[in-house]
C-alpha cells in the first residue's frame, strides 16, 4: 500500500484553517447571523390553496398590503404556502393577510395554522442553543481524553471548533437564514465531525504501539492513509443524500441540509488535518499511549 504524505503540507492546511476560521470569526462579528423568526421573534401562517399557488403574486399581494419583509414558500406540496411575518407583526394581522390571499386568488384559501414566538422566547432559544453548543463541545473533551489521551481531546476539540466556525462563518457570509433546523444541523455535525476524528484517532493510537522506531509523522501519515477510504465513502455516501435533500426537500429543510452539507465536507477535512496538525504541534509521541504496566506484573511473570 501506498503511504500518501498528508503531513507534508502540514503547514499550507494549517494557512488555509486559520484563514478560513478568522474569516469566519470577522465576518460573524461585523455581519453577524441572518436570524430566522424561531431566534428573532414573529408570526408564521399557513395557508392552503385550492390550486397551485403562484409565489410571487402572494409577495407581491402581502408588500402592497403592508406587509413588507414577509418571507413566503412553499410547504410541502406547490398549494400549500407558509409565511413568516417579522417581530413587529402579531397573530392577529392573519385575518388580514388571509383576506388578501382570497382577492390575489381566484381559489378558495383555507387557514391551516397560526404559531407566534414572541421575542423573549426567540432571545431564550439562542442563549439556550448556544449552551447546548458548549456543553456538547465540553463533553466531546472529556470523553476523548478518557478514551485515548488529553493531546487527542486538544485535537478533537480544536477539529470541532474549527467545523463549527466554518459553517456559521459560511451562514454569516451568504446572509442564509440560520434558524433552529440549522441549529441541530450544527449539533449533528459536531457528532459527525466527532466520529471521523474517533476513527482516525484509534487508528493512530494503534499504530504507535505496534509500530517502534518510527517517527510521530509517518505514523499518522499511514494510519492516515489506512483509514482514507472509510472515511471518503462514508462522507461521499452521505453527501449524496445531503444534495438530495438540498435540491428536493424544499425550503423548510434546506438549510439544514446545506449547514450539514457544509459540515461534513469541513469534517472530513478536519478530521485529515486539523487533529493530526494539533496532535504533531502537542509533541505525541508512543510513550503517550503506551499501555500501563500493572505493578508487579513481571514477578508473576517469573512465578512457575
């Protein structure tokens, strides 16, 4: 089997993370999240159209009424329509709108739902969902440091927040609406981008007691290598499904599928480059992983 040297450009992915995570860190500061109406506060209406409903005669219809910044998509089916009003809109404007949806259509127009999430709640499930974040990350740390060593708990942490940055900084920059659907993409990124690091970590663990006499980099650069193909499949495999989702499950996951779509592709790369990176800057080396002598093993090595 052919060794591919990962490590040798050790240094140019090191550029192109860091880059990639200030740009995301400047951009989050200055531009910031496009929130959706689960953080921001709002109204959101469901409607259901006796035939196809033709979107942008409803904007149309909702900005001449007043409604202005009302986003309006497709539900499911092309007759059913949700549209989420801003915070400054309350429940009660849905007769309204319901009207107006009667005389832009020439079908009958049936309210389904109404749900409104007033401001305080919005600012609670951010404070909460940004704990959530932080708890996960926190006990990803512990749980690679128990199970391998705390040089791998450094990495798979600085992986994870690299992953993390990355995909809100992708949110940040596009002005993509990032709403809870993305939120629990990014928690399931965090476990994906967890798994790929876990697998090349046990790979690397295992080649440092079984291979002497050979240097940190070329032991990660053949455990690496032995478990490339696993890793590409599975991330191939998934991200055939992700663009699936992207392009026909519709509006109301598509954010989820593009923040996920995102992530495995930074967590694939992470897991390559960013643990291993982190692992060759903490000095690994196999006395780390040797396994414990229990003491007094080797007299009862001796004993008949």
């Amino acid at each position: 089997m052919k060794i591919i040297k990962f490590m040798d450009q050790k240094y140019l992915t090191l550029s192109l993370s860091v880059v990639l995570v200030f740009g995301s860190i400047l951009s989050l500061g200055t531009r910031q999240l496009n929130w959706g109406l689960d953080f921001t506060g709002g109204t959101l209406v469901e409607v259901h159209f006796q035939e196809v409903a033709d979107l942008g005669a409803i904007r149309k219809s909702l900005d001449v009424g007043g409604y202005i910044g009302a986003s309006v998509v497709s539900f499911g089916t092309d007759r059913d329509v949700l549209i989420r009003l801003p915070a400054e809109f309350v429940d009660s404007d849905a007769d309204q709108i319901l009207s107006l949806l009667k005389k832009q259509s020439n079908s009958n127009v049936d309210l389904r739902r109404i749900e409104f999430v007033g401001p305080q709640v919005g600012d609670e499930l951010r404070e909460q969902g940004g704990l959530a974040m932080l708890l996960a990350l926190a006990l990803v740390m512990l749980y690679v440091a128990f199970r391998f060593q705390y040089k791998f708990a450094v990495g798979a942490l600085a992986a994870l927040v690299h992953d993390v940055f990355i995909v809100l900084g992708f949110f940040s920059i596009l002005d993509m609406e990032f709403d809870l659907t993305v939120l629990a993409a990014l928690l399931a990124v965090i476990g994906y981008s967890l798994n790929d690091t876990i697998v090349v970590s046990d790979r690397i663990r295992e080649n440092f007691r079984k291979l002497r006499r050979i240097n940190p980099e070329e032991v990660i650069n053949i455990s690496l290598t032995e478990t490339l193909g696993r890793t590409l499949v599975t991330s191939f495999t998934t991200m055939l499904v992700l663009i699936s989702l992207a392009l026909l499950g519709g509006e109301m996951i598509h954010g989820f599928s593009i923040a996920l779509l995102v992530g495995v592709i930074t967590g694939t790369y992470s897991s390559i480059y960013v643990a291993a990176n982190t692992l060759l800057a903490l000095g690994v080396t196999e006395e780390d992983l040797m396994i414990p002598v229990k003491e007094g093993a080797d007299q009862d090595e001796l004993l008949p």
